[in-house]
C-alpha cells in the first residue's frame, strides 16, 4: 500500500508542477489522505531541502466549514522555507490561486508525547510557550468549491503554501475574547474572535495533538502550530496590502503583487 501512497504523491507533485487546478482524485478515506499527504510532504522536503516548522489547522471555524461545506478540522505541515516574515511581499505568480487566512499561531515550549494523549484544552495550554498574530497563504488551484471533498484537500498537504508570522509574545490576553480585525489597504474588511475556533484557540491545538498522537506522532518544542482563520478566506484578484490585528497582541502584514 506504500507504493499507492508514493504514486499519489507523486500525482500531486506533478499537478503542482504543471500548474494544474485541483481535482478530486480518488483518495476515499481520512487515513488514506494522510497517508498520501505524509508521502507528498517528504517529495517536498526532497526537492526544497526544507525541514517541517510546524503545523497548519484548517476548517476550524464555522464560517470557514461553511465556505468549504466540510464540518470537521483538517491537518497539514509548515515547512521552514515558507516562512515568512511580517511584511513579506509575494507574488501570486508563486502559487495556483493564492488565498489569504487570519489566525492566531502559537508556538510550544515542551512536547506533547503521543503517549500522553487524549489531551484537553488545559492539558495543552501548559505547553504553549508564545503566541502571534499569523497570516496562513493557501493555495486551492482554483479549486471548484462545489465539488470539494475532504480526502483529496487533506491528501494535498491541507492546501498550506505558507505562514506569515508576526511577533511572538509570551504574555497573551484572553485568546477566547480576543478580536481580530482584517484590514486591506488600511480599510477594515472583516473581523472575528478567537472564540470563533472551536470556542478557543487551544481546542484546535488539543485536536491537533490528538489527532497526530493516534499515528504515534507528537507535537514538538518550537513548532509553530496555525490554529484556523478567524474569518473566511480573502483571495487577492490584484495586488493588495493587508494587515491583520490581534487586540492587545499585535499585528501582521503581507502584501500580495500580482
């Protein structure tokens, strides 16, 4: 079954490569999906020679289950080279259809050992030593949302094309309560609140730890994890500066040229 995973990977890789829009393509089941999505993040870690930062939580919100039609998180990998600085300016040339997602990323002081797991809201809020306002970039090939299934998205490293990081502080306020406003070109667009995932940013990142420790994974000390856009996804048509504010945290800014 290893090679089937491999030769989907490789499917993936070369849609990528060819600039190809996505399309479901036969992954049936969640543990198939990831089991391609681990096959295609080591291609990737061949060709860039990047290693994984951390992790991205999708779908973690009902406006963005919604948006997707899909009710249950998802789950991909951050590799190092797509990081990028506050500020950043990319070009959307460097994606198939770039969208943009505000979120709170946290980062983790210590381990969350599979063989501690099941782990709850508390139990993983001890091990997050920092937190940052965030910019995820996805990247959907012009996906056709009517025809989205969950299996095929996961199997494609959960759309991640990137993190945009802010400053990470060690004291936070209420990440329940806290709002976050979107602004383009200086003009607010949206906003929403960190309730707005799961009820509380640490309930993805509970899920995250659990859903890895069930392959024996485990979160690590200095990973980042995305815990979900507060807001549903912003697609850059032209070039466009935004900024993304977490009240008494700080802010985030990316500019997309096109």
């Amino acid at each position: 079954m290893a090679a089937d995973y491999d030769a989907l990977a490789r499917t993936l890789a070369q849609e990528h490569a060819a600039g190809k829009n996505f399309e479901p393509f036969g992954v049936r089941d969640l543990d198939t999906a990831y089991a391609v999505q681990r096959a295609f993040v080591r291609l990737m870690r061949a060709e860039s020679g990047a290693a994984p930062i951390g992790y991205k939580i999708g779908l973690t919100s009902k406006r963005m289950q919604a948006m997707c039609n899909i009710d249950q998180p998802i789950a991909g990998v951050v590799l190092a080279h797509r990081r990028h600085p506050s500020g950043a300016v990319l070009k959307a040339t460097d994606f198939g259809r770039v969208g943009l997602e505000f979120e709170i990323a946290v980062r983790l002081g210590r381990d969350l050992p599979a063989a501690q797991a099941p782990f709850t809201r508390d139990a993983v809020a001890g091990a997050v030593q920092a937190v940052a306002p965030a910019v995820e970039l996805v990247d959907d090939r012009h996906a056709d949302y009517k025809r989205l299934e969950v299996a095929s998205l996961v199997a494609d490293n959960s759309w991640n094309g990137g993190i945009v990081v802010g400053d990470f502080s060690t004291r936070w306020p209420d990440l329940e309560t806290i709002t976050g406003v979107v602004r383009k070109g200086g003009v607010e667009v949206d906003r929403g609140m960190g309730r707005d995932v799961l009820g509380h940013p640490f309930e993805p990142l509970a899920w995250l730890a659990n859903h890895l420790a069930k392959t024996g994974e485990a979160l690590r000390a200095g990973e980042i994890v995305m815990t979900g856009s507060l807001v549903t996804t912003r697609f850059p048509a032209e070039t466009e500066a935004y900024e993304f504010e977490l009240e008494g945290l700080g802010k985030v800014a990316v500019t997309i040229t096109v």
